[in-house]
C-alpha cells in the first residue's frame, strides 16, 4: 500500500469527521482509507495543468430573494422531533466548562 | 360502472393505463390504493421493499383524490395512481429515515418539492422505500432496516442505493416511484429490476427536502414500468424551485411530447470503453442487440472512443466523500433523529450519537471525505478531482457534438447474489463505470430493460443525452421499447 495512514491522522480525520471509532474500527478504517487512496492516486496519471476545477457543470450563481416569511409557525411541528425538549427550547448536554 | 377490474388485473397496468381506467370509471383510486396495500400485505414480507407503510393515510387521501377526479378538479395522467418515495425524501408527517439508526424517529415538517408536485397532480404517496444508508451504496445492503430483495429472484440484490423503490415497482407493490441517483442509484436498480428509470439534467428536478449525499450530483428521478410511465412523471416532478438554488429554469419540460416511434437519422455512439474488459458477455450481447433493433429501424449507430471512463469513478467517490463529510454534518442529535444516552459535554454528545447512528459505508465515506478536505491535501485530492471532472466533462461535450445519444450497459452484471459485495468496497464502487460519469457531468441518463440473462435476471440498455436533451433520450428510449415489444 503506497498510502499508509498512522494512528495521528487517523485521530485527526476522526476529530474532523466528529466520529468516535473503536479499536476494531479504527484499524479497518486506517487500511480501507489507505486503499482507497491508493486507488484515488489514479488520477495522478492525468495532467491537469491548466485545467480549472469544475465544481458545478453549469455556472451556478447565489439566488437572492426578498427576507419574507412564507410559511407559517412551524415550531411546534420542528420541537416535536427534538431529542429533548423544554419551554419551547431544544435541551443540550452541558456547553461550557466550570459554574 | 364500479369495480370492473379484478385486483391482479388492476396491478398490472402502467401508472398512465391506471390513470385511464380511473378517469373511464372502471376503478377507482381508492380500488387502486387497496389493491397496492394488498399487495404489499402479501409480498412485502418477503421483499422489504418499504420501511415505512403509510396505510389508512394513503387510503383516506386517494378517497380525497378520487372525488377532486370526479368533480374535474384533476385531470392530470398521474391523478389517482399510487406512488413509491425514497425514505431520503421529506414527507410531512410520515417518517423519513433515510434507512439509517440516526434518522429513526425522524417525521418531517414539510414534504420535498417533487413530492408536492406529484401530490399536486394527485397521485398518493403510498410510504417510503428502502434504501442505502444516506443511498451510499449499490445494492440496498447497508439500510439499517434490513435488506430488500429483488423480485425477480429474491436470492439477488435489487440494486441501489433506490433498490427498495426499484423492487416496489417490479413486485406491483406501487405503480411507480421516486428514487434519487447520485452516482447511478436509480439506473443501477432499474437495471438489476428489470424496470425503467431516468436520472434527468441536473437542475431539472428541485432537491429540495432531499436530503443531501453529494449536493452536485444529486438528482431525483422517476422508476417506472414504461418509457411513457417515465415521461409523464418526469413532466410531472421537474420544476424550477426558488427553494433550490441549483434548480434549472427550463422551458422545454413536455416530455411526453417526445413519446414518438422514431429513431430514423438518430446519431447514437457506442463507447468502446464500456464494451471492455470486466463487462459481462450476456449483458454485452443483449445491450449490442438493442442497438442492432435501434439500427435495423433507421438510426445512425457507430462504435467510438470516450476516453477517461476509468478515471471517473476516483474522482466520484472523492468528490461524492468530500461533499458527503459536509452535508451529513448536521446529523448531529440537537434538533431531531437519534441522540446518545450518557454523554459528557456538547462533544462527547456529537462523537457519540454519530458514531453509534451511522453504519460502517456512511463512516468510510465520512471519513474519506474529511481527510480529502483536510488541510495539507485539499489541492492533492479534492481539487485534482474536481479538474478532472472538468475533463470527463469535456470527453462528453466532443461526444455529443457527433451523437445524440451514447448507448451502452448499465452495469457490468446483472444483479449479485446476496451477501456478496460488501466485503469488497473498491470492487463494489466498480459496478458503478458505466452510470457515474453521467453525474459528474450532469447529464441525464435513462435505464431500460433489454433482456435478461440465462438465469433469467435482467439486463438494462443505458441511454445517455447531452445536458437538457432528455426528449432524445425518450424518443429512443421509447422506439427500442415499442420495437422489442412488437419484436422487430
């Protein structure tokens, strides 16, 4: 494998990618990452200078429009799908550290 | 004049044939939504086509339908018919899971754009389809809610990542239905189902509450039984939406004007690159059969040289990766879906609803994505991908300035058996040659059965137009269909 990805990325991706992997987990993602790059290196065999990145096929632009409200009050609809829920608000675990 | 058509009778018609026999008053949309949920009642346990069955809701709403058809208020070709939807497309008040743990509970407050257009029109959302996690994945194994099977030999896969709208069509558990292709996630299922399907131009059909794989290579497009099934939902469903700013404002949306056998003086282009090495013999056979009818009724066919076909599906999944580590960030249990019990702080909470919420495909693809994005090889990875997308985009416009339509496989097999692919994900992503450029390049491409293979699993003839021309991609499409059908 020509990519060979260390526990130090490995950590860093998953600090990125907000997602804790166990041990087996993390072993499996350091060789399926490293094959796959080594997979993507493909496209090292093509020149691409000069060539400008496409990130849309059309040439997309911002859509502005006016800051109306066009629907109606949905809070009770949009809370009722919250893990937990109080006084209208959405509960989350502790943010801050100390009192 | 009620009740003149039996159940079976009544499963077999195509969603416009059901329309008819509604307006003629030989069935009703009631009759029609009772004969659907029957039909799931039999056959589903077997297939799982369906996560989430809407029943006595569908029921009530096609009796709303059937009167508005009576009183003329609904004229439409899909008014009354019963429709499939993909479980990644919003449904107010009925679960959308995107078959995934972290989405479990999730019931939205609003529905899609292409849900309301086809509920505009009248036709009734049965419930939601099986699918791919975050439809990352080819063969409908990575739901969380079990696999679906494919009807045709429920040994095999029906495909993906739309394999649950796929099946539903092919079992008469609906009579059409949405399904979204990112990478080839309605053809590939189609294919392996033995029923038609059509990613259209990007842009054409509005992503909004879709919920987002690879944002600029998402599309939602219609699985149904016949091309004419086909051009009337996509005439339905396409619209230019304010709420996606990616949609496209197009004129040129009467697709069913392009239900016409014709193909005379049709240009189409047989790439040499998808007739290689790894592709099938029986599906080779039948796809250079289809282009012989195709031939043998007036159009211009020639094989020629795509070039970079195998350059686009490195490019696909770290441009799909990339965008999908971005778009799956907000599955982070604040607002709605799942939540972890016992976490810690803010971050212990993220870490662990996300990691006991997605399956092991949506994380390596998490991953990837993250690391393609990460700073130190951004430039090596993502903006490599994106210059050679430009490339194959460019391979394509010197295609089209020779052809009106390319014609080849849909995938290099017909369906796998079960428990086969995912061992092997590179091998897996394989399967994708033929269908992934098309996103890349934000062409429209159509599925349509053109035989099966010697175990009697179906193959799947491939069309694919330049940007905008899905009328020449449905006049063929059409043309084969009507051809094979009458055997000439």
């Amino acid at each position: 494998m020509a990519n060979f990805i260390d526990d130090r990325t490995i950590e860093y991706v998953g600090i990125l990618a907000k997602l804790e992997l166990s041990d087996e987990e993390r072993e499996a993602a350091k060789k399926d990452m490293g094959r796959m790059l080594d997979y993507i290196d493909k496209l090292n065999e093509l020149d691409t200078s000069g060539v400008e990145p496409m990130s849309h096929v059309f040439p997309v632009q911002n859509v502005f429009r006016e800051d109306v409200v066009t629907n109606g009050d949905e809070s009770e609809k949009t809370l009722g799908n919250a893990p937990e829920e109080k006084d209208n608000m959405f509960v989350v675990p502790r943010t801050f550290e100390g009192n | 004049m009620r009740g003149k058509m039996d159940k079976s009778e009544l499963l077999h018609l195509s969603a416009v044939e059901l329309n008819r026999a509604i307006r003629e008053g030989k069935t009703t949309a009631v009759e029609a939504m009772e004969a659907v949920l029957e039909q799931i009642e039999k056959k589903d346990g077997q297939y799982n086509c369906y996560v989430t069955v809407a029943g006595d809701t569908a029921l009530a709403k096609a009796a709303e339908v059937q009167k508005k058809i009576e009183a003329g208020e609904l004229t439409g070709p899909l008014a009354g018919v019963p429709v499939a939807v993909k479980d990644n497309m919003c449904t107010e008040g009925l679960l959308t899971t995107c078959s995934s743990k972290i989405l479990e509970n999730f019931v939205p407050a609003f529905s899609a754009e292409a849900v309301l257009q086809l509920e505009r029109a009248g036709a009734v959302v049965i419930g939601k389809t099986n699918m791919d996690e975050f439809a990352m994945g080819s063969t409908t194994e990575t739901s969380a809610y079990g696999v679906t099977r494919n009807p045709r030999n429920p040994e095999h896969v029906p495909g993906g990542s739309s394999g649950g709208s796929a099946a539903a069509v092919a079992a008469e558990e609906c009579f059409f239905a949405l399904g979204s292709d990112t990478g080839g996630s309605i053809r590939q299922p189609a294919s392996y189902c033995g029923v038609v399907g059509m990613k259209p131009t990007y842009g054409t059909v509005s992503r909004y509450g879709l919920v987002a794989y690879g944002s600029s290579l998402d599309q939602i497009g219609p699985l149904t039984k016949t091309v004419e099934d086909c051009a009337a939902v996509l005439e339905t469903i396409a619209s230019h939406d304010k709420k996606d700013s990616t949609s496209v404002e197009r004129a040129d949306t009467d697709f069913t004007s392009a239900l016409v056998k014709d193909v005379k003086g049709m240009r189409i282009g047989i790439p040499r690159d998808y007739l290689g090495e790894g592709l099938d013999s029986e599906v080779r056979d039948a796809v250079l059969a289809a282009a012989e009818l195709l031939q043998a009724n007036g159009a211009v066919v020639e094989e020629f040289d795509l070039s970079l076909v195998e350059y686009a599906i490195p490019t696909y999944y770290t441009i799909a990766a990339a965008e999908a580590s971005s778009n799956l960030e907000r599955f982070d249990g604040i607002k709605y879906g799942y939540r972890a019990k016992d976490a810690a702080g803010l971050h212990q909470m993220y870490k662990k609803t996300r990691s006991q919420g997605f399956g092991p495909e949506v994380k390596r693809r998490i991953m990837l994505g993250s690391f393609v994005l990460s700073s130190g090889y951004y430039d090596a990875y993502y903006l490599k991908a994106l210059r050679v997308k430009a490339m194959i985009k460019k391979a394509f416009d010197d295609a089209f300035a020779k052809y009106d339509c390319i014609l080849g496989p849909v995938a290099p097999t017909t369906a796998p058996e079960l428990g086969r692919s995912l061992a092997d994900p590179i091998k897996m992503y394989l399967g994708d040659i033929y269908t992934i450029s098309v996103n890349l390049a934000g062409l429209p491409g159509i599925s349509v059965p053109c035989g099966a293979d010697s175990r009697g699993l179906p193959i799947g003839l491939q069309l694919i137009g330049d940007c905008f021309n899905e009328k020449k991609l449905i006049q063929t499409a059409y043309t084969y269909e009507q051809c094979a059908k009458e055997g000439n």
